[in-house]
C-alpha cells in the first residue's frame, strides 16, 4: 500500500533469492521500487503471511541466509 491505495502492478518488484547467498547473488529479502518520488511523508506499508506449509521449518518462515563477508 502506498499513500492509502493498494499497488497493483508487478513493475519494479523483484522477488526473493532462494538460493544460498553470494556477494553476486540478489537480496533474500526481495526488492520493491516505488512507481513514484517520495517527498518524505508518504507512507510504504507491506504485509506478507507464510503459507501453512512452509511454518514447520525454519527455512520456510524466514528463507535463506543473508550474505555477509564477515
């Protein structure tokens, strides 16, 4: 949801890596780029709820590990 309308379009939405993390790979987390500027006050709200199958391990609920050269 942005600025109190629900986003419908897949533009600028680039899904989760499901593979283990590399410095080459992309983000485990998934990216979203807005359709329009921000000038600082208009809010960006998600919400996500796993599917039942996937809540009995670890790997379901919170996916693969970040990369980290650490």
């Amino acid at each position: 949801m942005m600025n109190n309308a629900l986003i419908t379009a897949t533009t600028g939405y680039i899904a989760a890596v499901k593979t283990t993390a590399t410095a080459t790979t992309g983000d485990v987390r998934g990216t979203y780029a807005l359709q329009t500027a921000s000038n600082g006050t208009l809010v960006f709200a998600a919400s996500q709820a796993p599917l039942f199958p996937n809540m009995n391990s670890a790997v379901g609920l919170y996916g693969v590990t970040q990369y980290t050269a650490w």
